[in-house]
C-alpha cells in the first residue's frame, strides 16, 4: 500500500480516498497487516481493523484475493449469523463468550482453507495497476 494513502487516511480519514486506494487500504490494512504481517487470525477480532471486516471481505473480494476472503467471513461465521459486532468493545465480548478453544477452531478452518493466505499485497497492486486511472 502506497505510504501516501496511509498518512492520507490518518490526516484525512478514509472518506479521502479514491473508491479503488479505499479497496486497496482496506484489503492491506484490514488484512494483509493484521493476518499476514501480524499472523493473527485466530485474535483477528480483538483488534480495530475488525471494526471493518464485511468492508475488508468485500474489499478482498474486489481485487481478487477471494480465498482468504473466505477464510475470514468462516472465521466471522463462529460467533453466529450476525457474525462479530463492528463494535471492539462489543466484540471483546462476543470473543469471550465464544471460549478458550477459539485459536483451535480458527486453525481447524485455515487448515481447511488452502491459500488463505495467498499473495494479497501481489494481488492489491495488480487492482491497483489495472485501475490506476481511477485513483
């Protein structure tokens, strides 16, 4: 993800950015950040980026990372059809009720999803180079 877009959001907030740099930031920092660089998807929901996750799955989806998109929205699927709040607070919450065996269960579905984690940030840069006239 571009540095520009990043210092672009904490200055301006998302609203700011073009509709292809937002699906790309939100794929990057909702993410390829948090799940990638952080390996952390079984603790995914206690962080802030969670705040956004059916943007950040619909995000994946547009610039064509659809198997960790997946991954993601089987992971939301475990606390329920509503999936986790969009509420950290809320969700803290939601994370407790859903127990201990959490980290398991996340792996048990990554380990059912095969390339989940495939090359996002490759994939964002090609939606971004394909769609350069629209930022």
């Amino acid at each position: 993800m571009p540095r520009d877009h990043q210092t672009r959001v904490e200055r301006e907030g998302l609203p700011s950015l073009s509709v292809v740099q937002r699906t790309a930031w939100l794929a990057d920092a909702g993410y390829v950040y948090p799940v990638i660089e952080c390996d952390s998807l079984a603790y995914y929901f206690e962080r802030d980026e969670a705040d956004r996750w059916p943007e950040v799955v619909a995000a994946l989806r547009l610039v064509g990372a659809n198997k960790p998109a997946d991954l993601l929205l089987a992971v939301a699927n475990l606390f329920g059809p509503a999936g986790p709040s969009l509420n950290r607070d809320d969700r803290i919450h939601q994370l407790s009720a859903l127990g201990p065996n959490l980290p398991d269960l996340v792996e048990k579905l990554a380990e059912g999803h095969p390339a989940g984690n495939e090359e996002v940030d490759l994939l964002i840069l090609i939606y971004l180079l394909e769609n350069e006239t629209a930022v």
